[in-house]
C-alpha cells in the first residue's frame, strides 16, 4: 500500500529544504529534513567525545537520541540545536557519520514511525524514495547544475555573516556529491520512478508549483484528503 508521503530527494544546494517546506504547508502535511535529522545525531556524536571513526561507539550514542521538530526548530534531547546543526564543524564531519549502515538504520526506523504518525508529511533527503519510503505516494528529484549550487549556498553562508571563495564552496559541493554518490550503504541516486526537476533556472515557487501540479493530479488517491 502506498504511503501518503512526498519523496523529495537530490544532492545539496538543489532547493530541497526550502522547496519541501513550502509544499509542506501549501499541502498541510507535515515537514520532515532528514538532513537536520543526520547532523543532529551528527552533533550528539561529537559532543559525546567518542571518535567518530568508530561506528558502534557513533551507533550507540544516536540510537538512544530523542529528536523532535517543533515550528521550525530541531530540538535535540530537549534542547534547541537549531543553529547548532549548521556549524562548521557539523558540517565537516556529517557524512562520516550518515555514511554508517548502523547509523542509518536508527534512521530508517525513526523516519518510518514519524510517517505512520502523520497524515501525510514531506519527507527530503537523499534516499527517501529509494531506501526510506520506496512505498511514498510521490517521488521527486531536484537536481542542479554544480555551480548554481555552490552559488546558492555562498548565499546562504553570506547570510549568516560567513565569508567563503566561491571555488572553495563548490569544492566542498562536488566532494559532498562523492561521497554521498559513492557511499556503499543509501547512495544517493534517482528513484527509477522519482520525476526529475531541474532546479537550475527556476525560482523557489516555479519549483513549488511544479510539485504541488503534480501531486494535485494525483489527489483524489490520497486517501487521507
């Protein structure tokens, strides 16, 4: 039975976040970043002051984590992480730790159980249509030329006052794409029947609106609605 769960998968700098967001609330379902989830537990690890090469050490820690997501805000065993998650130092060793078959399949599990909470919800990430919910109702792959990504994201670093060089920004986007492309466990990759959206040259609501159109379309089998 398909689940009633948009599956908005694509490597970073593509528009996920902000584009699943917003669906979210034009749909009223709920809201889920998996990648917030993944630096989170990310940030447990590290303050825990085990090595993060360590994958039973790293499993243990995440698995007994509480993560909750209230208006926006990413709390972690009760605390607001919020800003935290998007550090530097998060940032660097995230896909160390998301890179864990262990790790992941804590994550599989709380992904899974926040969905059958819902009555529908909006799910982004980089396996959600392939490995989390391969039974979602929709499936959606927003992609982007390179460097539109890493001008996107110099952006965004700007914004929060963060001074880098562009060529040292889509650095960093083409290792991330690497390593999550050619991580042995959840790579990312396209789902045979995910609809392909190249973020490229269009606006946030152009993107939107090319998601809400579609799931419109297919709305009277939403059973929830």
């Amino acid at each position: 039975m398909m689940r009633n769960v948009v599956a908005i998968d694509g490597p970073a700098g593509s528009g996920k976040s902000t584009v699943s967001r917003i669906a979210a609330e034009r749909l009223g379902f709920t809201y889920l970043d998996t990648g917030a989830m993944y630096r989170a537990l990310t940030l447990r690890a590290i303050k825990s002051g085990i090595s993060l090469e360590d994958e039973k050490r790293v499993e243990q820690v995440v698995a007994s984590a509480n993560l909750e997501f209230e208006n926006g805000f990413v709390l972690l065993d009760g605390t607001d992480v919020t800003k935290e998650i998007r550090s530097n130092q998060v940032t660097r060793h995230v896909p160390t730790v998301a890179a864990y078959p262990s790790v992941r399949a804590v994550m599989l599990v709380k992904q899974r159980l926040l969905a059958d909470n819902s009555a529908g919800i909006v799910m982004e990430g980089r396996d959600i249509g392939t490995v989390v919910f391969p039974d979602a109702r929709w499936k959606f792959y927003l992609d982007a030329k390179p460097e539109v990504r890493a001008k996107r994201r110099q952006k965004e670093l700007e914004l929060q006052g963060k001074e880098r060089e562009f060529g040292a920004v889509l650095e960093d986007i083409l290792k991330r794409d690497k390593e999550d492309s050619e991580r042995q466990t959840a790579p990312l990759r396209r789902a045979s029947d995910a609809i392909l959206i190249d973020t490229s040259e269009l606006s946030i609501n152009e993107t939107v609106e090319k998601i809400i159109t579609e799931i419109e379309s297919k709305k009277p089998y939403a059973v929830s609605w």
